[in-house]
C-alpha cells in the first residue's frame, strides 16, 4: 500500500490538532522557545514542522510494521 506524501499528512495533523485546541477554548499554544504553534502549518518554522512529520512517520511504520504481521 502506498501511503500520503507525509508533508501533506502532517499538514492535516497540525489542523486536526488545531481545531481540538479551539473546541477547548484554546486560541494560543506557544512552544517552549516561544514559538506561536496556533497558526497555519505553512507559518510554523521547520522545527515545529518536524514535529508533525515525526508523528507521521510513526504511525507510518506502526501501519507498514502491522502489514508486514498480516502476510
């Protein structure tokens, strides 16, 4: 199975992620640098990007690590 381009999967993390906090009442969310992380996944620095990537990419290989047991 070929799985999404991880940066358009992570995009789509940091949104869902996003509109989590805003149902609970949460606009702002800084990282520990002070980095605003409410804002558009374009807007968030690579550091911050990276993030997203990394829980792709794991559940990526939780996902390949599960097909390999199914054959």
């Amino acid at each position: 199975m070929k799985l999404p381009d991880i940066e358009k999967v992570a995009e789509e993390v940091h949104k869902a992620w996003m509109k989590t906090k805003k149902s609970a009442g949460i606009h702002s969310r800084k990282a520990e640098d002070g980095e605003e992380l409410m804002v558009p996944y374009e807007q968030l620095s690579e550091k911050q990007k990276d993030t997203d990537r990394n829980t792709v990419k794991a559940v990526y290989e939780a996902i390949e690590k599960l097909q390999g047991k199914e054959s």
